[in-house]
C-alpha cells in the first residue's frame, strides 16, 4: 500500500500531472511519472495494464482535474486557419 503524498513536487514546469505507483519484481520500487496532460496520463495507465488501486495521482493545477474525463477537439493541436 502507497503512503499518500502530501506536497508532492513539479520539478519539470511543464508537466502538471503527477503520477506515483510501485513497481519491480517485488513490488517494492516506487515510480515517479510527470505528463503534459490527463491524455498522456492516461495512455501510460493503459499500457502499464494500472488499476485504480495501484496508483496515485496529482495534479499541479485544479482546473487538470476537471478535464479527465472529456477530451477536448484542439487540446494539443493547432486550429487550422482557412487560407480564404
């Protein structure tokens, strides 16, 4: 079981996310995780094959925390201007 992270720190100024989970063959090794966005978060979760329980997150910025479930149509891309 993880000890939750009261302050946990954003060396990297860009990357709001914060992600703690345990890993090694025993389980003992804890892993520090920083992403741009919940999109990336969440591509790592799926790869590790993470549950819900076996991970912490953080978020630098409360406004990240209400994005995680919608995704938005120009998040991470540019709008395309119409050469008219």
């Amino acid at each position: 079981m993880m000890k939750l992270n009261k302050n946990p720190e954003y060396p990297h100024s860009q990357f709001a996310v914060r992600l703690e989970h345990m890993e090694g063959k025993d389980g003992m090794d804890k892993k520090v995780c920083f992403f741009q966005s919940q999109e990336h978060l969440q591509k790592y979760l799926n790869s590790a094959k993470l549950k819900s329980d076996q991970y912490q997150v953080y978020y630098r910025d409360n406004d990240l925390q209400t994005l995680s479930g919608s995704k938005s149509s120009t998040t991470g891309r540019r709008k395309r201007r119409d050469n008219k």
